[in-house]
C-alpha cells in the first residue's frame, strides 16, 4: 500500500483535532474567565531509503534519502494571555490584572481558575455559586482589639459575616482644630450675658459611652483677663441633662479637680502650651492633649463610686497650624475633625481593594478590615490541567503553587466589580478555521488522489 494513505489519515486525524480545538474555542467567546487553547503539530516519522555518506577522496558527501510517514499533534497548548475586563458593578465580581489565579477549595481537591463570579451562600460564605467551591484567603484574627491578617498561615474558607454586630466603643480620643479670633475681647467682671456670649467661642462635638450612648462635649473658649494669648477653656459634657456629669478636667488623671484649662497661644498665633487649675503644665514641645472625665449615666456603680469615663482632648502640635488649635485674626472656626467612639453597628456592607482585603462597613460608620482573597502563580501555568468549569488543576509539570497576597512575587492586582472575560479572538479563530479546513480537504486530496493511482496500478493486467 502506497505511505501517502497513511501519511493523509493521519492528517485528516489531527486537522480534526486542531478544528475540534477551535470549536471549542468559539464556544467559550463568552466564558469568564476561559483561556484560549492552540494546537501545534510535527511531522512523524520517517522511513530510511538511503542513508548519509561522508565526503571521500574520490567524491563529496551524500545526503540521506527519507520518506515522511506523516504528522501528529506536538501540542495543544493554553494561551494566558489577559482576557477583556468587564465592568459588572457586582462587590462580589473579582477580576485578576497579571498573573496568578484565584484559589477554590472543594473538600480535600483544590481548583484554580480565573473566573471570580463569586457569591455569598447562606452562611456568609465566599463561593462560586456554579459549584458550590469555597473561595480560599486569610480571615482577620481579632488580637487585643485589633484586626490581624496572617498571610503567611494557611489558607481557609472566606466568610463575610453579614449582619453581625460591631459592639459600641467609648470615645477616647477626640482631635481639635479650631481657631480663636484674636480679635475678641477679653471678658470683663461682672459682663453681662451678651457680652459674654459675644467674645465666647464655643466647640460642640458628639461622643459615646461604652455603652454606645450619645453625649454632647461642650468646650467654651474665653480670653483670660490681663494674658493676650492665653484663653480659658471650659469643658461640659452634657451640659443640658438633668443629673450632673461632674465633668473634670487636667494633664493628670489621678489629679482631676474642675473643668477647666488655659490654652497658651505664642506671638505668631501658634500653640505653645496648655496648664490645667492644679499647677501642671504641659511640655513645650510636641503633641499636646488634656485629659476629660466625666460620670457614666446608667452604669453600675463600683464599690459605691460613679464608673468615670475618661478621654484625651488633643489640641494639636506645638508651632504648628495643621490640625492644631490656633490663635489669629480671623473669624473663629468650630472643627472637631475626629473622635473615636461610636455606636453599636451591623455589618451592611462590604469591599474588596486591590490588594484583595475585604473591609466591612458597619451601619454605625465604623469599618473593619475581615480577610483577604489569596492568588495562586505557576512556574508553568501551561502545565495546568483543566478540570472543567473553568477551573486548573496542579500537575506533575505545573510546579507547585505560590500561594500569597495580591501584588506580590509577581502577582497580579485584584479589580473588584469586573469580570475578566475570554481572551479568545473571533477573527484569529475564523482565520484558523480556514486553514484547519484547508488542510484538511489538502489530506483528503491526497488520500483520493493515492486510491486513483493504486487504481491504476489494478488495470496494468488489462
């Protein structure tokens, strides 16, 4: 039988490979997150009809004489190159820009893919809603109030508690800005109510209790008689309520005795100073705070005293007019520009950055940081094995997974709110499509063709 036949079935074979490649290709031009496979081929083997001889005396060299015996398939290998991204708007959607895939986790199998069309389930979990696989990262780790996330541990199942609860916390830090005018009066003995409340600056601010109630912090400003850059203030913290809150004030804690302090101003308008009524005074230099305590409505009381909240009132930075009270020519300001207590809350809603952290943000205004999505990279991502559904599994020529944060070793940057589409090329695929049908209606030419000589050769009798 003449080779050619064989050389042509098995190119009608392979161009059948390379066009079922292809289908299946444009069959996923809409699939989140699918690679784009190719086909490769090379020739097989060959039959010897002469070898090489080498150069003589006599003569040159002779090459050999072979035959090929037709062509398979080298390789079908994957393209990963960047798909498209596509913007959803969805918080759950998440896209990786560069390398790396994100990591699944069914029982004891491991998946990885590039398609983050993820979803929450029941019980708060991150899955893929398609199958059911759990998204893989690091949950924060609450320690001495803070939250921590452990990268460098395993990776776990990511939850994302919604409607939990964010417990109150007491107010204990509260940041001043303002401005005093220069330009108001001092007070004189025996004023009258409006003169008073003509050359008084007064700052309002809420705080809140351990128990997440709101309180009113009262400050009122007033220049000290005979001292041009000295003003008194007097602190109140619900200044309305029936029941007295005792407020205090000093630098000492241990020392607190009434509810006021002088806030010392240099010529350039600057804070230089705070004193409070039982003779401390503050450093010259740096950041500059006074302590506030005040009685907890409500709250039990401990061996018969009162339970005291106390909380530092930060005035600014010494020669500095950042964030820091001052003392010029200008309209007074009223600026609380930050405290720290709140209310309680219930986890409404949350984002996820490029870095993969996903914060919370609670009802209360508060937000905290509760995980991070890993991202798995390859030494060879080529030698993934597929396992459907868009997903890889690792292989004996993969290498092993790097598994680690966004941005990192090489990773990629997480999109949220997008999907990365596929990254396959009508044209180009249409293109190989022509060429695959080519090929293949060339190798049934040449099968036809090699059945009409072999015809021939049945007739030479007659």
């Amino acid at each position: 039988m003449m080779r050619s036949l064989y050389s042509g079935v098995a190119g009608l074979q392979n161009h059948q490979i390379r066009m079922d490649v292809i289908g299946n290709n444009i069959a996923n031009v809409n699939t989140i997150g699918f690679k784009k496979n190719r086909v490769n081929f090379q020739d097989l083997l060959y039959q010897q009809i002469s070898g090489a001889a080498r150069p003589n005396e006599e003569v040159g060299g002779v090459n050999p004489k072979e035959v090929g015996l037709g062509m398979l398939v080298a390789s079908i290998d994957t393209i990963h190159t960047q798909g498209a991204m596509q913007t959803t708007g969805v918080q759950t959607d998440v896209a990786i820009q560069g390398n790396g895939f994100f990591v699944l986790q069914k029982g004891d199998q491991r998946f990885y893919t590039r398609a983050g069309a993820f979803s929450l389930d029941r019980d708060g979990t991150l899955v893929n809603p398609a199958n059911g696989f759990r998204v893989q990262g690091w949950n924060a780790q609450v320690i001495n109030g803070k939250e921590i996330l452990n990268t460098s541990g395993a990776i776990e199942d990511l939850v994302i508690p919604v409607g939990s609860k964010d417990p109150a916390k007491a107010t204990e830090q509260v940041y001043l800005a303002c401005n005093l005018d220069k330009r108001l009066q001092e007070i004189p003995e025996g004023a009258t109510e409006d003169t008073i409340r003509a050359n008084t600056w007064r700052v309002e601010e809420k705080i809140y209790d351990a128990f997440g109630i709101e309180h009113i912090l009262r400050v009122d400003f007033a220049k000290v008689p005979g001292q041009t850059n000295q003003w008194r203030a007097t602190v109140s913290i619900d200044p309305q309520a029936a029941t007295p809150t005792n407020t205090a004030v000093g630098l000492n804690p241990a020392a607190l005795g009434d509810n006021t302090f002088i806030v010392e101003f240099d010529n350039k308008g600057t804070l230089q100073r705070v004193l409070d009524n039982q003779g401390n005074e503050s450093p010259q230099a740096g950041n500059l705070a006074i302590n506030i305590a005040f009685d907890v409505q409500g709250a039990t009381p401990v061996e018969g005293a009162p339970v005291r909240q106390t909380f530092a009132l930060n005035l600014g930075t010494v020669g500095s007019v950042k964030n820091t009270i001052t003392q010029f020519a200008e309209a007074s300001s009223t600026k609380v520009y930050q405290q720290d207590g709140y209310s309680m809350g219930y986890l409404e809603n949350f984002k996820i950055d490029q870095s993969g952290i996903i914060t919370a943000v609670y009802s209360n205004g508060s937000t905290r940081t509760i995980g991070q999505l890993a991202i798995a990279t390859f030494t060879n991502p080529n030698g993934l094995e597929k396992a459907g559904e868009t997903n890889f599994v690792q292989s004996l020529n993969s290498g092993l997974a790097n598994i680690g944060p966004s941005g990192i070793a090489g990773k990629g940057k997480i999109l949220a709110g997008n999907l990365e589409m596929s990254n396959v090329d009508l044209a180009e695929q249409f293109t190989d499509m022509i060429v695959t049908q080519r090929g293949f209606q060339a190798n049934s030419k040449t099968i036809q063709t090699s059945d009409q000589m072999l015809q021939e050769l049945l007739t030479l009798k007659r």
